[in-house]
C-alpha cells in the first residue's frame, strides 16, 4: 500500500505505534493543526481543540478525518461528506472516565450526595453510563434527555422537574440548531430557577451554560458549581475560576484507559476504510492496589484511586503564574496531564464491609 501523510493531535496517545506503519506520523498540538499543516496530508486526526471545516481542509489531499472524541461539534461532517472524505469519531470512549470523575466530584464536594436527588441532562454514552451507575448504587436519579424515552431511560422527566434535583450533572453535547439546541440551555433565566445550594456539575460542553449569568449567580452565592468545561476555551474567565467550588482543565475523560480507547476506535475505522487489519491491543497491565483499612468509606477509597481537587489546585495555581497568558496554561495543563487510572485499573485489598464492597464493585474496582 501506498505510504500516507499522517498528521495528528499530539494529545492523542499511542498514535506514532498505532499508526506508523501505514507511513509518515506528523504530531502537532491541536490548535497549531491548521490549513498550511495538513496542505500535504492524507488522513487527519484531532481532539475536540481543533475545528475542522472548509477553511481548515480547503485546498487538502486528506480522505480521511479521524476524531477521538465523542462529541462531533468541532467537525462540519456535512462538509466532509460533500467532499467524499471519510470521517469517525469514538462515541463512548471515555464514558466510564467521565463516570469516575464525576464520582470522584461527588465524593470530594457534596457529603452524603447517596441521600440526595441526582439530575441528569443528556443521557447518552456518559450520561446513560452514569445514570445507569448511580441507579446501582441506590440513588435518586432524574434525567432529561428529549431524544430518548422511558424504555430507554426509565427515570426520564420534564426539564422542568430535573432542575429541582439536589445536583445536575450535564452532559448534553453542544448544539445550535435542531428542535433542542443546547449552547445556553442553561442561562440566567434557568440559573434563577434552581434552588438555593443546587450543586452545578458541567463536564460535557463548555458553552451548554451560559458562564456570564453563572458567575453573577455564583457571586450571589445562590448556586455551587464544579465545572470541567468552559466557555472560550482556553480562554477562560479567571473570574468564574475564582468563584466555582472546583474548575479542571476540560480533563473528565482524561483517562490513559479512555484516551488510549479513542485512538484504538478510530484506528479501527481507519483499518476498515484502508481495509487493513487491525493491529492487536497491547498487553494488559497489572492492576495497582488499594489497602483498605478499618472504618474505609466509599469516598475515601474513590479519592485514593482519584481525587480531582489535586487537579483544581494545579489549575488554580498555573493559571495565577501564567504571566498573562492563560489560554496557553490552560493547554500546557491537559498536554502535560499526568497519567490518571480509571477505577477498573485498582484491585482493593483489605476486608471491606458487605456494603462498601458491593458499591465498589459497582464502580468497577477489582474486589
């Protein structure tokens, strides 16, 4: 087969082997992927930072464009397919990545969030996979989800009802058109509406919610907010940083299990596209451990295998020493992630009681 130019998002693990041998591998970090980088290539591969349309493609030899991500907002797939290059991206890559951070969240900022009534919106990879996880593990779960149904989702509801949930966990990917756009659903007008002490979760898209309204509302301490994604990424508002319980660096999903699945999804559709087959996985490594002593908890295992505050104490303090500079900060925080294991990757030892052991088996740690 002929060799191609390959050029890819260097955030995007395991690329050089996985891909090498189809010929040359070019890594760049996302935002600097543009129309002069990829002038020369046959296949692309990006994260969600790099936007690709008629602009950035116009003029290019590429056929193919991969996207490790599960959302598709960055991509103008009408474009692609007009053009007759073939586009796939990895819906579910990190879903149970996500489900961890945002149980992670849970333990770190909201005691006793077991006894309390969890709003889900968007259910679909993440947000079904952590519905599905809390519906285990005995909790309150409302959802909202316009293009699903209660055979889908037996706890479905009224918009309405789910912004009366204790927490809302959002997970709606970014629209601006359709019957059901989302970029604002969430806006001052709605913000107003959740009550007193409502504990806000964002890790799907940034502009879901309108971050302005939310910082007027945050400064009138009316809400509480955690919040992985941010508008005008990486750009964000140093001010809203200021005011949230807890801000990361769009790094939910960031699993090595999760990251490593989305470059092994799209090599899959590439070696179906190139009818190539598909290189084996690697090795399975052996599982970390986790001692548990008298009187564990749940959250204090979940946070030993994970705890986002360390995350938002590395944000807060790069984006204090940026010198001006957050946007670039902001990206050196997720080139420069360290390597984070999903719960599935830490085997517990100890005599955890039948209740904790249960739960935890439900989270997906080796018991």
């Amino acid at each position: 087969m002929t060799a191609l130019t390959i050029v890819a998002d260097e955030n995007m693990p395991a690329i050089a082997e996985l891909f090498g041998e189809f010929g040359r591998v070019i890594t760049l970090p996302g935002r600097r992927i543009d129309r002069a980088a990829v002038a020369g290539a046959d296949v692309l591969l990006v994260r969600s930072v790099t936007v690709v349309n008629r602009t950035l493609l116009a003029g290019s030899a590429v056929k193919f464009v991969g996207s490790a991500t599960i959302g598709t907002d960055h991509v103008d797939t009408d474009y692609l397919a007009e053009r007759g290059i073939a586009f796939a991206h990895a819906p579910g890559c990190n879903a149970r990545a996500v489900a961890d951070y945002m149980t992670a969240v849970l333990c770190a900022c909201e005691p006793g969030w077991r006894d309390k009534t969890l709003g889900i919106v968007g259910c679909g990879n993440v947000g079904g996979g952590l519905y599905r996880r809390l519906k285990a593990l005995g909790v309150d779960c409302r959802c909202y989800d316009p293009f699903l149904d209660e055979r889908q989702v037996p706890d479905l509801t009224t918009f309405e009802a789910v912004l009366e949930a204790d927490v809302l966990c959002l997970h709606a990917p970014l629209t601006r058109s359709g019957p059901y756009p989302t970029r604002h659903l969430f806006d001052e007008a709605v913000l107003r509406r959740l009550r007193p002490g409502t504990l806000l979760i964002n890790a799907g898209r940034g502009a879901v919610v309108d971050n302005r309204a939310l910082l007027a509302r945050l400064g009138e301490g009316a809400l509480r907010a955690v919040l992985d994604v941010w508008e005008n990424e990486p750009d964000i508002d140093p001010d809203l940083l200021e005011r949230v319980a807890l801000g990361t660096p769009h790094i939910a999903g960031y699993s090595l299990e999760g990251r490593l699945a989305g470059t092994r999804m799209v090599l899959a559709a590439f070696c179906r596209w190139r009818d190539a087959p598909l290189p084996p996985p690697a090795p399975a490594e052996a599982p970390a451990v986790i001692r548990v002593e008298p009187g564990a908890t749940l959250a204090s295992v979940v946070l030993s295998a994970y705890d986002p505050r360390r995350d938002g104490r590395h944000m807060r303090h790069a984006l204090a020493d940026a010198d001006g500079d957050r946007g670039a900060a902001f990206d050196r925080l997720r080139k420069h992630y360290p390597v984070r294991r999903e719960f599935s990757h830490f085997r517990v030892r100890g005599r955890p009681g039948g209740e904790l052991l249960a739960a935890l088996k439900i989270l997906g740690f080796r018991v």
